[in-house]
C-alpha cells in the first residue's frame, strides 16, 4: 500500500517507516499537516496513519480539510494522546482507527491491513441529507435549495459543507482558515467574512427560510435552525 505518514518526530518516524517498509508498504513522510493536505490532493494514497499535535494543524484539522476536498483515504490516528474523549472524538469524525503511542510493530501492521481490508469491502457512499428546504449531498458535494442546484464555488461549498456537517457548533474563524483554506489561521480573516456573505445568499441561510448564519463577535460562525 501506498500510505502517507503525518509525524512531526523525526526519530519516531525513522522507527516506524522502517516497520512499514520491511513489510512491503511505500511511505511518504510528512512533518506539517498543509504539506500533507497538499500531497493527498495531488496524489492517491491507500491509507494515512496521522499523529495529532503537529508544529501547523491538528491531525484532526489535517482529516476534516481531506475530507471537504473528497480525497480521504482511510485514517489511523498514531497519537501519544490516550483519553477516551479524544478517542471517540476522531472516530465520529471519521477515523477507521486510533493506537496509541508507543505501538507494538506487529500489533500496527496487523491493524493497518484490517482496516485497508475493511475499508475496501465497504466503499458506501457519502450521505444525502435533506434540511428543510435544503438537500445537501456531501458526497458529489452538491447543493439544493428549493429543488434548484446551487452553484458554489469550490470553496464556498468546502465551507459549507463543514457548517451542515456541524449544524450549531461555534467553529472559530482561524479552524475554518486552516481545514478549508489550509492556511495559517493568522491571515486575513476577511476571507471568510466574504465567503460566508455569499453563502447566505446563495444558500438561503436567512431567518426567513429557517437558518440564521451569525457571527460570534471575538469567536467564529455558528450556522443553526430557526425554529
């Protein structure tokens, strides 16, 4: 398999692409989570093995930002993190997996060809969701309002996808810049100002039609139904 390997420790990498190449795997290392999202974007990997805490995003932000552009192989978390709510937080985001930190070699093979061999035997589809007046489908990434396709621009529909997948969660604007932009959440936050303006328009995210897209003064968006 060809897997892309996220791990900002040198010497713990060294360890473990040694592992996975002695059992017949290619690797691409990679230290910070936009080369990574740029690799994967690029090219076709079989499955990713992510750490968590890297020097730019998180190995969660690095899962959700493939996930919007439609180019998520399977992923395992390789991560020194060990609570239970972190465990559970990036398998509902999507996670096949998650070992903690320091791994057994046979135990990390054994569980990266599992889940490559479960991945494989599934390959469902992305969900079609209807919210009221608005049918999104996450999969060919599609929106309609009123029975009419919407035309969004690539990343208007990056971003809006991640708002219905979170429907009145307060994402801060620096996480939108970094899954949807892939960029350090110190530029220009206009940016997503601009984006959201247009999102309201297009999608019809007003009281009127049943959905207020606010801004959270100091904090982010929050996209929720109006009941």
């Amino acid at each position: 398999m060809k897997i892309a390997f996220l791990e900002d420790d040198a010497a713990f990498a060294a360890n473990i692409i040694d592992w996975l190449e002695q059992a017949g795997h290619t690797v691409s290392w990679f230290r910070v989570g936009r080369e990574c999202v740029r690799a994967l974007t690029e090219s076709r990997y079989d499955l990713c093995l992510f750490d968590w805490m890297l020097p730019d995003m998180s190995g969660p932000d690095v899962m959700a930002s493939l996930k919007l552009k439609g180019t998520l192989p399977p992923v395992i978390f390789l991560t020194g993190r060990d609570a239970e709510e972190d465990v559970v937080q990036v398998i509902q985001a999507g996670a096949d997996d998650y070992i903690v930190k320091p791994p057994s070699r046979s135990v990390l093979i054994a569980r990266l060809h599992a889940v490559a061999r479960r991945c494989s035997a599934q390959q469902r589809p992305e969900p079609v969701q209807d919210f009221g007046g608005i049918r999104v489908d996450f999969g060919n990434r599609r929106f309609d309002v009123d029975g009419e396709t919407v035309k969004l621009t690539e990343k208007e529909t990056e971003l809006a996808l991640y708002f219905f997948g979170r429907v009145g969660m307060l994402l801060p604007r620096g996480h939108l810049i970094q899954v949807v932009w892939g960029s350090s959440p110190d530029i220009d936050t206009r940016t997503v100002d601009v984006h959201v303006s247009h999102l309201r328009a297009k999608l019809k995210l007003t009281p009127e039609h049943g959905w207020r897209l606010t801004s959270v003064y100091r904090q982010g968006y929050r996209l929720e139904r109006v009941e």
